[in-house]
C-alpha cells in the first residue's frame, strides 16, 4: 500500500468536507470561458476597460494571499498568469460566507481548479488584475504541486531536477512555463510542416525507429 505524504492527507480530507458541502470536484464539469489570462494581460487598458467589463477565466491556483476579508490568488490558464483579486461579501452577497471563509480560504490548496466570473481592472501599482465576483470550484488536485517561488526575477525552489522532469512531465509543463512555451512552438511547427506538405500532395509515412537492441519477439531474456 502506498503511503501518502502529510499534504495529499490533507488535501483528501479537503475533498470530502467539499462532497459535504455539496460541492463535487469529479468529474469537472463544463466551465464556458470567455477571456484567457494572455488576452486580459496583453489588451486590458484604461481607456478600453469596458470591453472587460464581463469576463470568465478559468485555470489553477498558484499562489495566495490571504487577508482577511479581502485576498489575492495568482490563476495559471493555458497561455499565463493572472492575478485575481477576491472579496467575501462580493462572493457571499447573502450573508453565508461559507465559500469565502470554508471554502476559498480553508479547503481550496494550491493547483487546484476554480472559475472566475468578474471584470478587469488595473490595480495603483499597474498590475492588470480580474476582480471575482463569482468563484467556482472546478476540481480538486490530491498531489500537491512544487512551489516555485520567484523573487526580482529569480526562482527559487525550481523543478530542475532532469529525472523528476521527464517522468513527471506534466508536473513539468505547469511548473516552469517556458518548457510548456517550447512544446507549444514545437507543436506550431509540426502542424504548419504537416500543412505545407499535405497541401503540395505529399504522403506522411511513419516508419519504425530502429533499436541496436533487439525487442518485442526477437528479444531474449
């Protein structure tokens, strides 16, 4: 039996006290987004905000600030980071403050899935923020994440260990963002080389990779 580490206890126990709560993170359901983190943080100024007057983004948890009444949580989509900003009484407009207080603050972890329904704004020190109106727990992540911390421009704690990487490759691509820009632009380049050739009548032919060691039915034990 395979022993859990003091985090995914934790984090199991989390899961169940959300199932009490009415609140079930499997399977996730279908959450309509209409913004992604890039967009908000390339396009958002003073003098266009009213085009994010509305928005939905989706994405995991990476880091928090709590603060009482009031907190930050940095939210990661598939094209970056964003940072949220979070209030109890504009999450819990009737008066239970079981999302804000139970919920957000108490059995949400990092990597964990949410939705954020809300507007955009920037902050006084010119962070391009979405301000929550409207959490949504998505899904639940049992195995903790590595925490990379950043600081001026430096990372600390990063996941750079090669053995962990290349077998934990996901862990990988959510962790350190300029793997996952690498795959991205492989993918890019696959796709137009593949687009190219099929519209010029070529034929994609994939042929084994040879093995100086013999497999499969020639292998010997």
């Amino acid at each position: 039996m395979i022993e859990l580490s003091e985090q995914e206890v934790l984090r199991r126990k989390s899961l169940t006290a959300l199932r009490e709560l009415g609140i079930e993170p499997y399977p996730a359901e279908m959450y309509d987004v209409t913004a992604t983190a890039a967009e908000i943080s390339e396009n958002l100024t003073e003098e266009n905000k009213e085009q994010f007057a509305q928005v939905r983004i989706a994405g995991r948890i990476m880091s928090r600030r709590i603060m009482g009444s009031a907190s930050f949580f940095e939210l990661q989509d598939h094209t970056g980071r964003i940072q949220v900003y979070i209030r109890r009484d504009d999450i819990c407009p009737e008066g239970d403050t079981t999302l804000y207080n139970t919920v957000f603050k108490k059995l949400l972890d990092i990597g964990d899935f949410v939705g954020v329904e809300g507007f955009a704004f920037i902050t006084n020190s010119g962070e391009k923020s979405v301000h929550c109106q409207k959490l949504t727990v998505i899904s639940k992540s049992i195995r903790p994440l590595p925490i990379v911390k950043e600081k001026d421009g430096k990372q600390f704690d990063a996941l750079t260990d090669p053995e962990v990487r290349y077998r934990q490759r996901y862990v990988d691509l959510v962790v350190n963002p300029h793997v996952r820009e690498v795959f991205v632009k492989r993918a890019k380049i696959m796709a137009t080389m593949r687009e190219f050739f099929n519209s010029h009548g070529y034929i994609e032919v994939e042929t084994p990779i040879l093995q100086p060691i013999p497999g499969g039915a020639s292998a010997r034990p």
